[in-house]
C-alpha cells in the first residue's frame, strides 16, 4: 500500500497543476449542480418490513387520503374571550375555508363540529389533511397554508401550524461551523507555528466538504435525503478532513527538517502518514456504509451521504495536498533553529512522551485507574432508552414547536402523536358499526385516551380508528401502549369479527426504534471483528487488536454513558439550551459507533505504528512506546483537539438531533485519544513488552501485509536518478 501511494504523491507532485485544475473543475460542476437545483430535503422515513409500514402501505391503496400526511391549525383566542365567541368562531371558520384551498390540501376539518375545542373553550384544534406523503409536498404547500391562516392572525387570534407536513427539522446556520474552523486554526497554528502550513489543512477541508455537500444536495432530488444529512456529512467532512491534512503536513514538514528535498518529502508523506489516512478513512467508510443493513432507508442514506464525504475528504488529502505542498515548495521547510524545526528532531522529548514515560512507570495502576473510571462513566448507558425526535424537540421558537406545546397543554400529549387502528372490513354488512365495535374495544386497553372511527373507504373494505394515547410520542408508555394493542388484536378479532393492525407515524417510529435497538448488539460484534482483523493485518500482532477493541469498546460505552446522562437524566441540559430531557434519538448510537471506530483506529494506527517500527529495529520494547509517543503524540493531540472542537461547535446547533450526535463524538473522541490511546494503550503495551507483537506464523503467512509505516519504500539515497532530476527541474 506505500509503495502505490508512494507513486501517487509523486505523481501529484509532478503533475500539481492538473491536479489543483481537475479538483477545481468537480468543484464548480458539483457546486453549479447544486444551485441551479437547490436542496430538496426532507424527514420523511418508511421502515420496509415491518407490520406498521405494511398496514400503512394498504391503508395508502384503499384510502390514499388516510394515509397522506397531515398538518395542524391551532386557533386560541386572546385572554378573556373564548373561541367559541361569535366573531372569533367567524374568524376561524374564514381561516379555515381558506386552508382548504391551500396547495394539495384535500380536506380541512371543523373543530367545532368535530368537537376538538379545549375545555376551557379558549383553543381549537384543526386538522388538515394532504393525499400525499410529505416527501412528495409542493415547495409552496406548507408555506401555502400558513399564508392561508394569516389573516386569523392580523384579527388577534393566537394561530400556529405543525403536524408531520413540517418534515424538516431546519439546517443549522453558519455559526457553528466557523467556530470549529476558528477552533482548528488556533490549534493549526500553535502545532506548526504557520500560517501557510495552518492554511493547508483548512483549504483542503473546504473543497472537500463543499464538493461532498453540493454533490448530496443534487442527489436529494433522487433520494429522500432527511435535514440531518447534510449537517452531519458536514461535520464529518470537516473534521477528518483537517485531520487527515494535518497528519499529511505534519509529516512532511518533519521530513523537511531532517533535509529531505520536497519531491520526496511530499511522495514519503503520501505513502507512510497517507497509509494511515487511506485506512482511518476506509475504516469509517465501511463503518458508516453498514449502517445499510439495518434496512432502515432514511439511515442508509445518512450513512452512505456521511461516508461520501469522509470518501472525498480522503481522495483530497491524497491527491490535492501533495499537489498544494509541491505549489508551497521550501516555504514549508522550518527554519533552522525554530520551534518547529527543534519539535522535529529526534532527541528532543515532548510533553506526550513526558506524559506516557509517568504513566507507565506503573502500567498496572494506570490500567486499573482508566478501566474503572472509563466504566463508572459508562454506568448510564444501562439507561439508555432511545426514540425518534418529534416536533416537541423542533425549536422552541419555531410554529411547530408551539402547535405542538399548544396541543399538549389543551387537549392532552397523545394528541400530538395518534395511532390509527386500520380495520379490515370486507365483506362486512355495516363497515361503520364493525369500525365502532373496534373503537369501543380498542377503549378497554389501559393508556387509550380516545379511539374514535375516522374514516371508511367507498368500496367499504377498510375503515380507520383513530386512537389518542393517554401520554406523548417519545413517552415509554406510548411504546407499551401499541404493544398493548399489538396483543388484543386477535381478541378483537374473535369479539368482533374484524381483523386490526396498528400503524400510523407514531406506530412506524416506536417500530424503528425497536428495530435499531435490536441491530446495537449485532452491528457492534461487526465492528469489533472489523477491527480485529485489520489491526491484525497493519501490527502483525495478537494483543495490539484485542486491546485496541477493548480500549474502543471503553470509548463508546463511556460516551453513551455520558449522553445518557446528559440527554436522558437531564444534567446541564440548561446549558445546551434543551427545554427537557427524554430517550436519545434512535440512530444516535448506531452512528456514534461508527464514526467512533474510524476515528479510534485513526488514532491507534499513527500511535502505534510508529512503536512497531521502533520495536523492529531496536527490540527495546519499552523504549519502543516512548518513541512512537514521541513521533506522533504530538499530532494525535493536535488531531483529537481540532475533532473535539468541531464536534463541539455542532453542538451548539438549534437541531436536537446534530446536538446531541456532536456532543456524544465529542466526549467520545475526548475520552478515546487521551485516555484510552495516549494513556491506557501505552501502559498495556508496557506491561506485554515484547510479547505485544507475537503473531503466530500460520497468521503470518495468511494475513496480507499492508505495510503502513512504508518499510518497503526504497532508502532515500536509492531513489531513482531521473525522478530526482525531475523533481529538481519541477
């Protein structure tokens, strides 16, 4: 793998000009796609398989209008009068009539005949009903409808509007990511004391992430790409993007203190630091590619959009950055007898190494100290209950957010997330009387607010009940709730005389979320094999894979712990500005576990490549731990902190979803590259000594070499004659 990388930056290097022109080009055709087309997200999820999807794919055949998506109008009066009042009932029903010409609007209900006026008389509610999925809503549907109601507004009315029409839970703004660039440059420039060697990083970040975005925002009119998407390929693709560059620079500008000529430089930096970046990348890719098999269609857009980025971040570093360092030349060679220059080389001991030479003075406490702190953290993810985020996580300033706080205190939280019960009644004599039977059975079951027969189709083979559970969407008792009705399903069958399924949106997410609960155990096993086997093929070694996995698995379950303890139990929540606390989002987990493998394998190939090198060519193994500290400590610092800082920046996001997904990174890679790789893994290593890097010969001749730290590269004095005049002449 050097050796081709090796060809590769050299070929960038010679050829800098076609390189920075052909990523220049993919940059204006992805970027001029992507304005001439626009975004065109959207929240919209199905879950194939399942029993609630079933139901309601049959319920969309025999009666599209049920199964459409809808939108909520909320009309209270001002303090003192009633919506009941005369000219503010005038006023609604105006409204009203008006909605029902909004785009695509097929039906608008009357809450006064309906009867879902608050019993104080002061708020009404409204339904509006669409025959579509809201994946498939005009541009102008939702904006339609709000300008449809303005009036109602400008007569002193109180009028909010939500419902699941309100698919998107917005983008986040700029703020956030200018922030963890400010945090990378600051870090940038204290590791290499330069504003040219600081820019590199940030410039190919950019183009990188702004090929990766503009190319998922044209494909978001071919796929249903959710508004969370873009903002976590985002945050990915600038995160491993400066890091991938920085361990590229880093390299490179080591090598130029030693007095490499930049040619070489730039072809060495590409096959050993590129090495790593190939597999760290690779990793996550794959991570993030498997999220496809939970079978979940908005997840795997997520994850593929996510692994696209991290894909181009790695193509950049590889192919535009050598180009870019051969355009920067001797300018990035350190001066003799700067900081830069005396950080570079060898000798010279540096904070990581003085930091591993303490703690693994007593490997055994070291050990025993980080396990039992890392698993005291991890103590709340025992907790862990996970659900989709509804409209009471949108934010607070938003329409949705108050149709949905306004719903909740009149009529009750249950109404913000009805079930509907879809009754089979073919060949049925009264459809509507077997519908009210149902109802008045599906009334019994414990948690059952209300269930009320909706809607019947013509040809009278289905009718619809509609059932207001007693509590909220993301509440726990809502999930027994449909299991509850899950059960009596073949009880109402036998009193009845009626087959029943339950589905609906909240239906459909209770179902997800089972289903990613139940994929935890199965894709963790993935990626813990995952690991096993490639750190076995990069380390030639047993113990290195193993206590790899184990310092990972510390990781992920002191950063769930952590979330859980945030996000769920609700300490600091105050801070994030989060009104209150809840499950954590269904998906969290899963993609927490996926970035968090690339990123731990990230840190643990530069680490720990560097102490098999050494240990090859001395045998001092305790020696061999403090001089891969000390050649890479350093820039797995600077990494984990520009990481950190991005991760971190994101969770200042208004998106419950982004903050909650960034935080959880950001404590994971905290944790990961502090204390389970720069403090836990070189203890362990310490204490195995030799026998770390022990492989059994079988393995040995099975496994395939991938020769990261570039032991196959030809000494520099060997290097062919017409590439150094080649390079002397470039």
């Amino acid at each position: 793998m050097a050796s081709a990388l090796y060809r590769l930056g050299r070929f960038a290097y010679r050829r800098r000009l076609l390189v920075l022109v052909s990523w220049l080009l993919i940059l204006l055709v992805a970027g001029g796609t992507a304005g001439r087309l626009g975004s065109n997200l959207d929240d919209a999820f199905t879950l194939p398989g399942s029993s609630s999807q079933e139901a309601m794919d049959d319920l969309g055949e025999a009666l599209p209008s049920a199964a459409g998506t809808s939108a909520q109008i909320v009309f209270r009066a001002p303090g003192g009068q009633k919506i009941t009042d005369p000219q503010n009932r005038q006023t609604v029903q105006q409204a009203l009539a008006a909605a029902g010409k909004a785009p695509q609007v097929v039906a608008v209900s009357d809450p006064f005949q309906g009867k879902t006026v608050s019993a104080d008389g002061s708020t009404a509610l409204a339904s509006v009903s669409y025959a579509v999925e809201s994946d498939e809503l005009d541009e102008d549907a939702v904006p339609g409808l709000e300008q449809s109601v303005s009036a109602a507004r400008d007569a002193g009315l109180t009028v909010e509007t939500g419902g699941q029409a309100y698919s998107g839970t917005g983008e986040s703004g700029h703020v956030t990511e200018l922030m963890g660039l400010a945090i990378a440059l600051v870090v940038l420039l204290v590791t290499f004391g330069s504003f040219l060697a600081a820019g590199l990083p940030l410039l190919t970040a950019l183009i990188g992430v702004a090929v990766g975005i503009c190319g998922l925002y044209a494909l978001s009119h071919v796929f249903t790409v959710s508004s969370t998407a873009p903002t976590l390929a985002l945050m990915l693709g600038l995160a491993v993007g400066i890091d991938y560059a920085l361990f590229l620079v880093s390299r490179h500008r080591g090598q130029l203190a030693q007095g490499l000529p930049v040619a070489e430089s730039v072809a060495r930096a590409t096959a050993t630091a590129g090495s790593a970046v190939l597999f760290a990348g690779v990793t996550v890719v794959i991570a993030l590619l498997g999220l496809s098999v939970v079978q979940v269609p908005m997840l795997t857009v997520m994850g593929t959009a996510a692994a696209a980025t991290v894909t181009t971040a790695v193509l950049v570093a590889l192919t535009l950055l050598p180009a870019l360092l051969g355009f920067a030349g001797e300018r990035m060679r350190p001066a003799p007898g700067s900081r830069a220059y005396r950080r570079s080389r060898p000798g010279v001991a540096n904070a990581s190494r003085r930091w591993v030479a303490l703690t693994s003075r007593r490997p055994w406490l070291t050990i025993a100290v980080c396990v039992l702190a890392l698993g005291a953290v991890a103590v709340p993810a025992a907790d862990m209950e996970l659900a989709l985020p509804d409209k009471s996580t949108s934010p607070a300033g938003s329409t949705e957010r108050k149709t949905y706080d306004l719903i909740a205190e009149e009529f009750g939280p249950g109404v913000n997330g009805p079930l509907l019960v879809v009754a089979d009644t073919e060949g049925h004599n009264d459809p509507q009387r077997s519908a009210q039977a149902v109802a008045a059975r599906l009334k019994e079951i414990p948690g059952v607010a209300a269930a009320i027969p909706a809607a019947y189709a013509q040809d009278g083979s289905v009718a619809v009940v509609q059932v207001v559970p007693a509590t909220g969407p993301r509440d726990p008792a809502t999930t027994e709730l449909v299991t509850a009705i899950r059960e009596a399903e073949a009880g109402i069958l036998s009193e009845t005389g009626t087959d029943t399924q339950v589905t609906g949106q909240t239906a459909i997410q209770i179902d997800l979320s089972d289903r990613l609960s139940a994929a935890l155990v199965p894709y963790a096993v993935v990626v813990v094999g995952l690991s096993l086997v490639l750190l076995m093929m990069v380390f030639r070694s047993i113990a290195v894979p193993i206590k790899a996995t184990l310092g990972y698995l510390l990781s992920i379950g002191s950063a769930m712990g952590f979330t859980v303890f945030v996000f769920q139990w609700g300490h600091g929540l105050g801070l994030l500005g989060v009104d209150e606390a809840g499950p954590l989002i269904s998906f969290m987990p899963i993609i927490l576990m996926s970035v968090l493998f690339g990123l731990a394998m990230d840190y643990e190939v530069f680490l720990v490549s560097g102490m098999h090198e050494s240990h090859a060519h001395t045998g001092d193994a305790r020696g061999a731990v403090l001089a891969g500290v000390q050649a890479s400590g350093r820039v797995v610092v600077a990494a984990a902190l520009i990481m950190i800082g991005v991760f971190a920046s994101f969770a200042l996001s208004d998106n419950p979803t982004i903050m909650m997904i960034a935080l959880s990174l950001a404590f994971g890679v905290l944790v990961d590259a502090f204390v389970v790789r720069l403090t836990l893994v070189p203890a362990v290593l310490t204490l195995l000594g030799s026998r770390a890097w022990w492989l059994p010969r079988p393995l040995d001749r099975i496994l395939p070499n991938l020769d990261v730290e570039g032991a196959k590269l030809p000494a520099v004095d060997q290097e062919p004659a017409s590439f150094q005049s080649a390079a002397s002449r470039a």
